[in-house]
C-alpha cells in the first residue's frame, strides 16, 4: 500500500469509528441523568411531600455528580439545600404535606420553627442555582425543563 492509500484507509477507519462510537450512547453522562431525571425535575416544587422532596433531593444530587463544570457547583448547592429541607423536617417530626396543618404547625417549638426556617431561606437562597441550571440544561443538553 502506498502512502496515500494508508492514509486514505486510516482517515475512513477513524470516520466509521467516530460515527460508530457517535451513535452508540452520544449523550453525555450529564445530559442522559438529566434526562432520566427530568420528570421528577419537571414537577419540582410543585408536589410539596416528603416523598416529593426527597425526590428532588437525589435527582439533584445524582446530575450534581456528572454535572460539567458550568453547573456543578449550582446543582450541588441545590442539592444540599434541598437535603436540608428533609433533613428538618425530619428532625422536628412534621411532614413537608404537613406545613399547611395550622395545628401541626402550632405544636412545634420555637426551636423546631428556627430550624425549619433556616432550612427554607437556605433553599429559598438558591433562586439563581435554579434558574443557571434549568438554563444550562437547555444549553447544554437540549432538554427544557418546566
């Protein structure tokens, strides 16, 4: 084989490879738990229960793990955030479904709703996080969230 005939074959080689490779799982990590994640993501906020919360939780804490760098940091301090709302709830004994409960709410000591408050304005405090990765998802892998 001469020179160019080598060249020519390795040129069509590294082509077949890359659309062979391109079609098999292109998506990126991020992009592809984004996606797996995107119908609890699309209901973010909107159900307001412990399961719900937990759910938003893991979703945010599992993309923060393949996130690129242009979001890692943002979908990190969502998840924490989002953890830490659990977590109060947890340690004060009162369901998230149970906030609208004037009852429950009342038996709560003044302890318990520092706790809970604190936890909330530490999540109300990632607006921008929200919206940078509802962006970057967009950007990044195509996907809209709601």
């Amino acid at each position: 084989m001469t020179n160019g005939v080598r060249t020519a074959a390795a040129v069509a080689v590294t082509a077949l490879a890359l659309s062979v490779l391109g079609s098999c799982g292109g998506q990126s990590p991020y992009c592809a738990e984004v996606e797996q994640n995107t119908p609890v993501l699309d209901t973010f906020l909107a159900k307001r229960t412990d399961a719900a919360f937990a759910g938003y939780a893991r979703a945010a804490t599992a993309i923060s793990k393949v996130a690129p760098s242009s979001s890692d940091r943002q979908w990190s301090a969502l998840a924490a955030a989002t953890r830490e709302v659990v977590a109060a709830h947890r340690d004060v004994g009162l369901a998230v479904q149970d906030l609208k409960d004037k009852d429950a709410r009342a038996a709560l000591s003044t302890a318990d709703v520092t706790k809970l408050n604190g936890a909330y304005d530490t999540f109300n405090a990632t607006r921008d996080e929200r919206k940078a990765v509802v962006a970057d998802v967009k950007k990044t892998c195509d996907i809209p969230l709601k």
